[in-house]
C-alpha cells in the first residue's frame, strides 16, 4: 500500500478521475446525478450550492466545502450569504445533539420505548433546567442563525432541512420542515432542497474517494 505523506491534500480531488477508468458506469451515473441534482429547477443553481455550503459543512468534508464555495461563488452566491449558510449548518449541528439530549433524559428517568417519539418537549425542558444559562445562550445563538439576513428565514430553513438530512436527526428534519411548512414553501422546493442533501452525502463520499486513488494508484 502506498503511503502517503498526507491524508487531506486538496490535489486529492483530481484523482477521482481516476475512477473513470475503474469503475466507469458508476463513475458515469453519478456525474449525471450531480448534473440533475444542481441544474435550476423550483430552486436555482445559486440556491442550491448555498444549500449545498450548509451540507458540506454538516458533513464534515473539506473537499465539499472548498469545490461547492468555489462554485457558490461561480454561480454569483455573496460571501455573506455563505457565511449564514454556514452558520446555519453549525446551528443545526447544535441542535441535533440538544435534540437528543431528549434521549438522554429518558435513559437517565429509566424509561424505555421509541427513542424517537416526536413528543421531546417534557424532556428537553428537563434538560435545559440542569443548565438553565446555557439553554438560553443557545436559544439566542439558534435564534441569530435562523432571522432575516441577506438570506431570508424562510430559505434558511431550507437549508436546515438539507443539513438535518446530513446529520441525521429525525427531530431536526421534523421541525424544520415543519417551520418551511408554515412560511408557505411548496412541497417541490422542499424536495428540491433534500435532493441537495442526498447528493452531498454521496458527493462527500466521492471526494474521499481521491484519498482511496491516491493510495490506489
């Protein structure tokens, strides 16, 4: 195996190329997923790879976040709308785990059942009063990420609903979508916007793929 003298170098991205020549159709129907996914349709090109800046940082990979800034920009994207995209990423981060602190409160009352019952609230409550300051330093913090900026709310909850789809959090992708819901955005935007998501989970994989090439190779 080839060792290497770094795991994250940028030049690694290129070396996805590489699977054109191994693994050609996936290799092929996955760039044309990509092409779909980021054409304009209920949302723009520009929308979605604001959207797709929120996801990467979600995902946690640094080849996403360099290639979808680059083309946020390319496509005419503000670095302050990057930046509330990205803020709103670190928010939903936040509240994924504050959400399942819901969780750890039913382990710590011994209860037992669905982990994932919609009804949080009693248990969040409880969790907040072990900590009352901080609880509402993040309701100030989530309350900043989420208001009007040079990206309205009602978008930035789309790119809560993508994020949410990249952490993984039922209860993050029940409430966003429900506050997308009551700012009147239709169903196809919404889908619009998972569609991002789903892509971005792949395209992370793909990135990391360079790292497998360059070993490979």
């Amino acid at each position: 195996m080839k060792q290497l003298d770094s795991l994250s170098r940028s030049e690694y991205i290129s070396k996805v190329e590489l699977y054109k020549k191994w693994a050609p159709a996936a290799f092929e129907t996955f760039n044309k997923f990509a092409g779909a996914t980021f054409s304009d349709g209920a949302l723009s090109n520009k929308e979605k790879e604001i959207i797709a800046v929120g996801c990467a940082h979600s995902l946690r990979c640094p080849y996403c976040i360099d290639y979808h800034i680059k083309l946020a920009l390319e496509a005419g994207a503000l670095k302050e709308e990057i930046a509330e995209s990205i803020w709103v990423a670190i928010a939903l981060g936040s509240g994924a785990c504050l959400a399942h602190a819901a969780i750890a409160i039913k382990t710590l009352d011994g209860a037992t059942g669905d982990f994932y019952n919609s009804e949080t609230s009693a248990e969040i409550k409880k969790f907040s009063a072990l900590m009352p300051e901080m609880s509402a330093r993040y309701v100030e913090f989530e309350d900043a990420a989420f208001r009007d900026g040079v990206l309205p709310s009602e978008f930035k909850y789309l790119i809560a609903i993508a994020c949410a789809h990249n952490t993984r959090c039922p209860f993050c992708i029940e409430h966003h979508v429900g506050q997308a819901l009551k700012t009147n955005q239709p169903n196809e935007v919404i889908a619009e916007a998972i569609w991002v998501a789903i892509e971005m989970g792949a395209g992370a994989c793909f990135g990391h793929a360079g790292l497998s090439a360059a070993i490979l190779e």
